[in-house]
C-alpha cells in the first residue's frame, strides 16, 4: 500500500515522464503555479472538455455554448464586485518567511482531525465486520462524537470569522488551534490580511494614457454580458442556458499541490437562466445532474460527496461543491450556485441598458435568476489522473504501473504493435493504422520488446492494443489486448473498428447519464 504523500509523488513525477504535465518554463527552472501540458495531457484535457461540451451543449436542447474574449470593458469587473471584493484572507509566518490562505490552514486542521475520525471508523469497521453500523457509531462512541464536535465548533468560528469579515477572530483561530506552519513548524504568525487576487494590465500605446484592464478571473461575466445577444439571436426562452470554456486568471499566493491550484487555470462554465421563484427547484436539479456526469466515469460513489457552503458568496442564496476524493483529502471540482438576479442586475445598472426577458406566457419583463455550474479543467484532469493510477503486482511477481483512465477519455485508443520489424510486419501495422486513426486516436509502436511495449501504453492509459504477427499476413487475424485484464483474443483486422470504436467513443460515457 503505497502512503498518501508518496503516491502523489509518484504520480507527478508520471505526468513528466510520459508526457502529461511539464513545469512551465522549465529549463529557466519553472515558474511557480504555472505548468504545460504535454503530448498526453492535452489529449486526456481535450477529452474531458468535449465530453463536458456535449453533455451541456449537444445533449440539452436549451443550452448552447459561447466563447468569450478574454480582456473586457473594465467596469464590467466594477459591476460584478471582483474590484472591490475579490479578496483572500493571507497570513504569513514570521520564521518562514511563507505566506498561507488562512481558512485554507484552518480546513487543513479539520482534515486530520476527520482522518482521526476515519481511522477509528476503520478500526470499528474491521472489528465489527458486516453488522457495522456506521451512522450509529459516529453518535455513540464517546472518542469519535468528541472529534465531531470539535469539527463543528471550528467551523462555526471560522465560518462567523468569515461572514463578519473579522481578520483578527481568524487569526486568533489559528493561533488557538496551535496551527504551525509545515516549513518553520512556529507559531509565529503575523495579522490575516486581505489580498486582492485580480491581474491589472495596461491598454494603449503610451502608458500614461493607457487604460487598465484585467485578466478575466472567471468566465461566467462574459456570458453574462451577452445574456440578450444569445436570447435574441438564438430566441431562445427561460429556461435555458449559456455554456463557455476558457482560460481565467488569479494572482493566487498560495499555490500548492501541482495542478489543483494555478494561476492561470481553465474552466467549464454554464449559466443556466430561470424564472425568479423557481431557482432552489432548479439548483436541486442541476446537483443531481452534475453528479451524475461525474459518477459516470465509474470512479465510485464513495469518492464523491456534497458539500454545502457555510459562507454564501454575497450574490448567492445556495452553494454546494462537489468534492473529490484526491490523495489529500476531499476537494472541490465543480461549483453550483444559485446567484439570484445579482450579475444582470448589476450590468444593468452599471451600463444604463436594460437586460430583461420579456416572457411571452405571462407578458412580463423580469431579470432572471441563475444557476451556475463550473468546473476547473485542471482540478478535474488531476482528480481522473489520482484515481487512474495504479501500481500493480503481477503474478510473475513484476510491478505494472497502470493508468485505468475511462477509455473514452484516454489519449490513445488503440496501439498498433508489429510483433518484428521485418518480414512485412510493420507494412501490415501501418495499414491498419491508416485505417483505424479516421475513428479514433490510433498509435504505431515498433520500439524495445513487446512486453516494455505493453507496459508503455499501459503507462498513457492506452485501453487497447494490437499485435501483428506473421499468422496475420495469413488469416487476417490479430491479437487484442485489454488494459485492465492483461486478456488477449484474435480477431478479425475487419472487425476492429467495430469492437473497439464504441467502446472509446464519448457517446459511451453518455448513455450512461
């Protein structure tokens, strides 16, 4: 059993070998928060976008999709409050010379007091066995019900902290928690402070008379301020919904644990526009929607879980995340929130125009309500990659490394192998090759013996493999391998596309939903 913090060092040092995620500019030695993906990462990337693409956009009639620039008109991050507000609460320790979030230090504290709630669950559970009872023991044993409500108080105070906007109270927090910085291992802290986290650029050709702009720190205020151009041009009526993906950027501080937090990250967004009254209906449905499109992968419910705000954003009036189970604990990968009327409301009145929706079934013009659903790219590629990575033990005593991606998602589909580089073999594999990449992804591989072939596409997650021998030139046949079972059967070169084709199709992952 491989440790929690040794795995992820392992699957990051994988990433950089087999071409997935490179540090950005990593011959001047990297730039902190910021990484590339390579030759396999943007393939994996490319495919959870299409299959969060066409699940929003193609497979519901009432959402279509946009792409927004990336620079806007300056008072548009003015209406939606991102100038005045959009702020972390940052502490530093005064030995280290590190600067920490401070709810992030707090949430951390509350992740290892519920390992210890894990682990004797864990224990009861193997003492137990089949008659345990989960639910009944947290509110009965007198260690775990004293863990939970240390859990609950700390929230509590931080949540009122947060609310209140009290940087003293959250200081104060820490330092009565005895939270000590990883580096220093002191308590040294200084005050919290508030840290805007929006980029400021210039515009024009002469500084003095260049205007500022911002890197855009989220997606969804460009679909906002197109709310009318995309209801009018595509008449299309409440309910329904804008979809975008693109690149957004913060000036994160603190920036930690590879790729779940960047300073410029990629997310899915949507929009989803309702009559006022109905939005909790909607925010309800949406939940369960998403969580559908995540569980599809067949990673586990068990490694998923609701998370409901404490602390709403000022505009919303419910929040949940839906968490991941990542090797440092349950995380967020996707938001819904209900925003109310905030955003429309705003822009009208920062921009003087009207952005109401005549409904034509009451004759009434309101500003609709919101449910917003968005996903980080990146968050989303590392919890697939956390959960694909496997090591292991043969029956011949050899260690696999093994990436048990969703095939649909997987960068190769299929890796074409002639079994010799001679004898018409390799001819044979091209042609097959030539055939299969207009259906899928396909990969020629003459390199090393078989075996470190096989163990290099099982490396990339690659679900199927070809091998072509000399019985190939005459019955037509070859052998296919599966990934996950290591099992080979000859088929058919002519059946080939027909069996592997659905399999790594996104359609497949969407006939689940």
């Amino acid at each position: 059993m491989i440790k929690k913090e040794d795995f992820f060092k392992l699957l990051v040092a994988h990433c950089k070998e087999y071409g997935f995620i490179f540090p950005s500019s990593d011959i001047y030695d990297g730039l902190s928060a910021v990484y590339d993906y390579g030759q396999m990462g943007i393939e994996l990337k490319n495919n959870i976008k299409q299959y969060w693409w066409r699940e929003m956009v193609q497979y519901n009639e009432n959402i279509v999709g946009i792409d927004s620039a990336i620079f806007m008109h300056p008072t548009i991050w003015k209406a939606s409050g991102h100038v005045d507000a959009f702020n972390d609460p940052l502490i530093d320790n005064k030995d280290s010379k590190k600067r920490y979030r401070a709810d992030v230090l707090i949430e951390d504290h509350i992740a290892k007091i519920e390992d210890k709630v894990n682990k004797e669950v864990e224990k009861a559970r193997k003492r137990f066995g089949d008659a345990f009872d989960e639910e009944k023991y947290k509110t009965t044993n007198e260690r775990v019900m004293k863990y939970i409500s240390e859990i609950n108080d700390i929230r509590t105070k931080m949540t009122n902290a947060l609310n209140d906007n009290d940087l003293a109270a959250l200081r104060q927090l820490i330092v009565d928690l005895k939270i000590v910085c990883p580096i220093s291992g002191t308590c040294n802290w200084t005050d919290v402070r508030q840290f805007n986290l929006m980029f400021a650029t210039k515009m024009g050709s002469v500084i003095d008379d260049s205007d500022t702009l911002y890197l855009r720190p989220e997606t969804a205020q460009g679909i906002f301020v197109n709310f009318l151009n995309v209801q009018k041009s595509s008449r299309m009526k409440v309910p329904f919904g804008i979809a975008q993906i693109g690149k957004a950027f913060r000036n994160e501080i603190v920036a930690r644990q590879f790729i779940f937090r960047m300073r410029e990250f990629e997310q899915m967004e949507m929009q989803f526009f309702v009559k006022p009254g109905t939005e909790l209906e909607w925010f309800s449905k949406w939940k369960q929607t998403r969580m559908a499109w995540h569980q599809a992968l067949g990673f586990g419910a068990e490694n998923y879980r609701f998370h409901d705000h404490d602390k709403l954003a000022h505009y919303a009036n419910a929040a949940t995340d839906i968490e991941f189970k990542m090797p440092f604990g349950f995380k967020e990968v996707e938001g819904i929130h209900s925003r109310t009327n905030f955003d429309l409301s705003q822009h009208e009145k920062y921009s003087g125009k009207s952005i109401k929706y005549f409904d034509p079934q009451t004759n009434e013009s309101y500003t609709p309500y919101v449910i917003e659903t968005s996903i980080g790219v990146d968050r989303m590629f590392l919890s697939i990659m956390c959960h694909a990575y496997e090591e292991e033990k043969l029956e011949n005593g050899e260690t696999r490394v093994v990436l048990k991606l969703p095939a649909a998602l997987a960068p190769v589909k299929l890796a074409v192998m002639p079994l010799v580089k001679k004898d018409g073999l390799p001819e044979k594999a091209r042609e097959i090759v030539n055939d299969l990449k207009f259906h899928f992804n396909t990969q020629y591989d003459e390199k090393d013996s078989i075996g470190k072939r096989y163990r290099r596409q099982d490396a990339i997650g690659t679900p199927y493999c070809v091998t072509v021998d000399h019985d190939t030139l005459v019955d037509g046949c070859v052998t296919l391998r599966f990934r996950d079972t290591m099992e080979q059967e000859r088929v058919k070169i002519s059946d080939l596309a027909s069996i592997i084709e659905d399999k790594v199709s996104i359609a497949s992952l969407l006939k689940k939903l």
